[in-house]
C-alpha cells in the first residue's frame, strides 16, 4: 500500500478537491457551458466500435478515441494537481497513472460486453439469446481480478507500477461525486413517490443500529476479531459496503490495508448476492413487488450491485406477474423502491462514522477522558463534508430548477457528465485494490476467518432480517399499471 | 503492502488471543439494537397509520 507523505492534506481532502473540481466543471451546464461533456464511458455493446458515446450530445462529433483520450488528460490532470501536494514524485506518479487508467478502462469495456452484462429484459434490445445478466458492475469485478492477477502472478511488475495505485482516493473522490447524482434522484424519487420515503428511513435504523451491531458483536464475540477489523467489516457485511467500510474505518483508523480486504470482501459477495437474490425474489416474491425492490436495497451490499439487482428484480418480476396473472405492472417502481432505501442508507454513513469516532476517541482509544472538538475532527473522514456539500448544492439548485426544464435539463445533463467521473474512479478503485493486495497467501492461511464471519452474518440473518424488515414496511403496496 | 505487513495481518486474522470487549462495546452493541428495534416499532405504527389514512 503506498501511504501518503506527511503533509498537511490528506487522501480525505484531495478527495474533496478532486471530487467538487469534477461537480463544479459539470455545473457550468446551468449556463449552457459544456465543460466535460467529452468524457465517455463503456455503454453495453454487441458491438465494439459502438460500445462509446460522449456523455453528451454537444460532443458527439468527437471520435471515441478522442474522448478516451479526453478523459485521460482532464483526469491525470486533476489528479496529479492534487497529488503534488503529498507526494513530489510527479514523473513517477503519472506512469503508473496511465497503467491504471488503461487497465481500468479496458476491464470496464470489457464487462459492458452484452453477453456479460445485459440483463434479461434486454436480451431483445440486443439481439441475443442468453446472457450471464451481470451488468455493466461486471467490469468492476474485472479490474479486481486483474489487478489480482497481476499482483500475484507478477508481482515486481506490479511494484513497478503500483505508485498511483489508491483505492482510498479514488473512492473516496467517486463517493464526493456520488453526492451530486443522489441529490437529483432525490429530488426526482421525491416527486414521484413520496410514499416511499418513511419505509427507506426505516432502512436506516435496520442497516446501523441493528445489523451493525449484530454482526460487529459476531465478529468480536464469536470469532475473536479486533476492534480495528470489527468495525470496518460490521459496516461491509451489514448494509452498506466499500463505502461504509472505509468511512468507519477511518472514524476508528483501522489501517487502509484491513478496510481494503473487507472491501474486496464486499465486492465479491455484493455480486453473489446479485447472481442470487432478484431470481429468489421473482421466484417466491412476484406477488409482492416492492418489497422485493426494497430488499434488494437493504441486503446486497454495493450500490451499483444493490440497484443493479434492483434493476433486474424489476424486470423479472413484471414478466412473472404477468405471466401467473395477467397483470402488468409498470416498469421502474422496483428499482425506485431499492434505490430510495439505498440513498437514505447512504445518507447515515457520515453520521454512523461520526457516532463511532466520537465512541473510539473517548470511551474506547482515550488517551484522557476528555475529548477535544479537535479529536473527533481528526477522526471524522473528510470526504463525508464534500459528499454533503455537494448533495444539499446539487440538491437546492435542482429543486429551485423545477419549475424550468431547461434548467433541469442542463442539471440532468451535468449529473450524467460527472457520472462517467464517479464510475471511472469506482473502476478504478477495484483495478487498485487488486494491484495492492496479494491475496494468494491470505486465501491459504487467514482469509477464510473473514469469509466465514461474512458469510455467517450474510447469509445467517442479515438477508432474512432485512427481508422482515422490507415485508414489514412494504408488503401490500402495488405499483400502477404500465405496459411491459 | 509490503510482506512483513502482510505477515502482521496474517497473524492477526489468525490469532486466537484478542483484545478483551469493553464494557462500553457491550453496551453499544445492546443500546444500538435495542434503539433500532424501538425506531422499528415506531416507524412501523406511524407506517401503519399513515397506510390506514391513506
């Protein structure tokens, strides 16, 4: 793990840079200023020479690989502005840089592909007769697997070219850009059913006070784990995934290499449980189509995997409903239902992080009993004010936006451009993970202690709590009637 | 992460022997569930509720 120079900034705030300097650029839209509208991402494909696009219209002249090569400057640009700030070795820097940004964004295209990615109810769409349905998240697990590959098969290469490898900043800057595509769903999820919002809180409760808890106590208790990985994996393995991991790892400073296993942990399992949970729900859960959504939301990890499953839950349960009764439900209320409960999860992760800080850094890691405002902001990770900062921005200037729907257009169009942004730093995040982490000895010897926690917690309660929990708060509740 | 870093969280995964849980993990552990199943209860009456109203 490359650990960052002393310095009076750190990953958390570059993070916050980086991520606000993304948003900002985006929000020039609202002038009719199209700052970033060349940055492309992989779409899925059949074929490849159509699997790009610029994120928007005023650049679809450019040639795809202008617009990678577009993406590539503007975001070694922005990184290596920052980056000099803690580490001086520029040079170095940016060779391992573009390694990483070509590798990512190879995984990425490649898990676009439609016979990896399309879902069910695309097949048609894409002309195909099967597919493994694992989404576009697909070229996630990927970089993971290559940069694996490549850390353990050749690992002096990978010294080499490890030195941009940073999970933490990466994420880190994609959870600050996160903030602004949540802010528009809001206010969209919102107006369109508002319903919904008092069962997602209730998510909230379900996913830290109870499932934390629960599965922190496990790992402690039952398997003898420390507080250090106990909390980052209690937060991993309850609800929430990478994103939890690192910010209540940071609260409790576990070391970056113990909130990084139990992210790749998260990742893993976030995709066995998107293979998994949308066919048992279309299989016993037809009749009851939001609460499947929002089981989606409460029990696969990820955020991509939860709204991806929810996505493909979506799809399977409209075609059974209408095959067992004729009905048709309308399409995308089950994949509101999972992305309403993801958002306000998401939401408590700053203030869980917060909670446990203040804990750790006066009941449980106190040098004195008193605590000093200074004690818990040392602890509190910084990323979490960039993501707030640009949630309740984005969030205003979007509900002062919607009586114009030019304005919100251009907003819209803003959020799509940053997107490509946060989805490259996720790629990213994973390809680095990989890279860093020499699991083979791990597998052998002391892995299987984290996966069996995992999987005890997982698969032992917390599907079938958060399954109670969704049929408690939305068992009986229809969607409308639509066309399939 | 370099191999003697490695070894110290293989040692770590794998020990048997690990810091004793603190009075106040027991009580945030109780007071975090306890809470959540209170909030649970409430939320559901005020879901019920609303759900009946509506």
């Amino acid at each position: 793990m490359n650990e960052i120079k002393k310095s009076k900034w750190s990953e958390d705030w570059l993070s916050v840079f980086i991520g606000i300097v993304v948003v900002f650029l985006s929000l020039f839209n609202i002038f009719n200023i199209d700052f970033l509208g060349w940055a492309t991402e992989p779409d899925i494909w059949t074929d490849y020479t159509k699997a790009f696009h610029s994120a928007s219209p005023n650049y679809s002249y450019l040639s795809t690989p202008i617009s990678i090569l577009l993406t590539y400057i503007f975001t070694a640009s922005i990184f290596s502005l920052f980056i000099r700030l803690v580490q001086p070795d520029l040079k170095k820097f940016l060779i391992s840089y573009t390694f990483i940004f070509i590798a990512s964004y190879f995984c990425w295209f490649l898990g676009h592909y439609a016979y990896i990615a399309a879902t069910k109810d695309k097949l048609a769409t894409y002309n195909i007769p099967w597919s493994l349905s694992l989404t576009g998240e697909a070229g996630y697990i990927f970089a993971l697997v290559f940069g694996l590959i490549i850390s353990n098969f050749l690992p002096k290469f990978a010294d080499k070219v490890k030195e941009a490898a940073k999970p933490e900043l990466f994420i880190k800057s994609a959870i600050v850009i996160m903030g602004a595509t949540l802010a528009v769903k809001s206010a969209e999820s919102f107006q369109l059913a508002s319903i919904v919002i008092i069962r997602g809180a209730a998510a909230i409760l379900v996913a830290y006070l109870i499932f934390w808890s629960l599965v922190y106590w496990v790992a402690r208790r039952y398997f003898g784990f420390s507080r250090e990985w106990a909390v980052p994996l209690a937060a991993g393995v309850s609800i929430c995934g990478v994103s939890a991991a690192i910010a209540t790892g940071a609260a409790v400073r576990s070391r970056p290499t113990v909130v990084i296993m139990v992210s790749s942990l998260v990742v893993i399992f976030a995709v066995i449980e998107m293979l998994l949970l949308p066919f048992l729900a279309q299989q016993f859960m037809w009749n009851e189509p939001l609460v499947a959504g929002a089981w989606m939301g409460l029990a696969v990890k990820t955020d991509g995997g939860a709204i991806s499953s929810g996505a493909i839950t979506d799809a399977l349960i409209r075609a059974k409903k209408l095959e067992m009764d004729g009905v048709t439900y309308a399409e995308g209320w089950i994949t509101m239902a999972t992305s309403t409960v993801k958002m306000f999860i998401d939401m408590f992760i700053g203030i869980w992080a917060l909670i446990l800080a203040y804990i750790w850094s006066t009941k449980i890691d106190a040098t004195n009993k008193k605590m000093s405002f200074n004690d818990v902001w040392q602890r509190f990770p910084k990323f979490v004010l960039g993501y707030i900062l640009v949630f309740l921005i984005v969030l205003l200037i979007f509900l002062s936006s919607q009586t114009d729907g030019v304005l919100s257009n251009n907003l819209r169009l803003a959020n799509t451009e940053s997107n490509v942004f946060r989805g490259l730093f996720f790629v990213m995040t994973f390809f680095s993970i990989g890279l860093i982490t020499n699991f083979k000895k791990l597998v052998d010897e002391g892995l299987t202690k984290l996966i069996m926690v995992y999987v005890v917690s997982l698969f032992g309660f917390i599907i079938w709590i958060g399954l109670a929990i969704a049929w408690l708060f939305f068992n009986g509740i229809k969607p409308p009637m639509g066309n399939l | 992460m370099k191999s003697d870093e490695k070894e110290n969280l293989l040692k770590e995964l794998n020990s048997t022997t690990t810091d004793p849980i603190l009075p106040i993990e027991k009580k945030l552990v109780a007071f975090s569930v306890g809470l959540g199943l209170l909030f649970l209860f409430i939320f559901y009456i005020l879901n019920y509720v609303i759900l009946k109203q509506s």
